[in-house]
C-alpha cells in the first residue's frame, strides 16, 4: 500500500466553496430539497436620517427552514418594536414559501427572553461559552 502524503493548508475562498458545495451535494443525496433556490438570504435593515439601526441576517435554506444568523437593535432604538418588525419579516416571507421551522442561537447576554416572547423554544444549552456564559439554541415551528 501506497504510504499518504498529505498536508494540512489554509483553504483558499474557493477551496472552501468547494467545500460547501460538497456537503451540500452530500445533504441532497440523502435528503432532497424542497426549494428551488438553495440558499435564500433574507437580509434587511432599518435606518434612522440614513444610518442603520437595526437588521437582520437571515436566509431560508434547502429544506424551506429559516436560520436566523444576526438580528441586532442598536441600544438607543431597543423595545421600540423594531427588532419584533424584523423577525416578523423574515418569518412570514419563511412561512408563505412553505417554512415550517425556524432556528437560531442566542447568548445569555444578548436576546433569550426576546426570542421567548415570539415562541421560540430552547433545544439545546452550550455552557461556559464564553466562560461563564451560555449559548442557547432556539427553534420555532410554524
């Protein structure tokens, strides 16, 4: 047998697409998709005399399931309802492509009760992450 030759490198921005791109064959093979476009981002802000002040980075991915990667309120603009705005958004443009799920993290000292409020569910708990703090996962079915 022919000994390995392999080495550990920095993958390039299109290495790592390749990358994503496989496992994302590997999940159709197994599971098929249920949307047309792969990946849909669902990204929006809200501005106050031009400057952002609130946003979301969202997208609803092969299998119609929203994953929310970002929702930030600056401080100044927090309980005004513009947070609930945004997540609304994106959750009733989920639901009208057929979404029945969504999910999310959130840390202990960012938006766990805000996430409550709107009927998310904790699923899982990732302690001392950072030390001292915990990174909740949360879902929504719709």
């Amino acid at each position: 047998m022919k000994p390995m030759n392999f080495e550990i490198l920095t993958a390039t921005q299109e290495e790592a697409q390749f990358i994503d791109n496989k496992i994302v064959e590997l999940n159709k093979s197994q599971v098929p998709f249920t949307q047309t476009q792969t990946f849909l981002s669902k990204n929006y802000v809200i501005k106050d005399n031009g400057i952002i002040i609130t946003g979301v980075n969202a997208c609803i991915y092969v299998w119609c399931i929203l994953y929310i990667d970002v929702l930030f309120v600056d401080n100044n603009y927090r309980n005004k309802g513009l947070g609930s705005s945004l997540l609304q958004k994106v959750e009733l443009e989920a639901k009208e492509i057929g979404a029945t799920l969504a999910h999310l993290d959130t840390f202990n000292f960012q938006a766990l009760d805000f996430y409550l409020k709107h009927g998310y569910e904790v699923f899982g708990v990732l302690e001392d992450c950072p030390k001292g703090h915990k990174r909740y996962y949360l879902k929504k079915s719709f």
